[in-house]
C-alpha cells in the first residue's frame, strides 16, 4: 500500500494534468452524456430507413 506521502503526490500531479486539460482517466457522467448524440441509434435507423428504404 502506498504512504500517505505518495498518495498526496499522485493527486497533486493527477490535479495538474487536468487543470492543463490533459484527459482524466475516468471521465465523468456529465461527460460521457454530453459526448452522446441526441438521437438514438435504433430512432435515426428509423429515419434512415423512411428516408432512404420506405
């Protein structure tokens, strides 16, 4: 396990990478909801499908 003295230093530099926007290992939920379409996969089949094979 790891000393309290390492662990202080791996946050530290965990917090500077990302505040010089170097992508944080585990993203957040806000994140990956804000990277998702706002369509769904099977909703645009639909519309491709009327579109282009109905």
């Amino acid at each position: 396990m790891p000393t309290e003295f390492e662990m202080r230093r791996r946050n530290e530099k965990f917090a500077k990478d990302v505040r010089e926007g170097k992508k944080a290992t585990h993203s957040s939920r806000a994140d990956k909801l804000a990277q998702r379409s706002p369509i769904s996969a099977w909703a645009l089949g639909v519309v491709m499908f009327v579109v282009f094979g109905g």
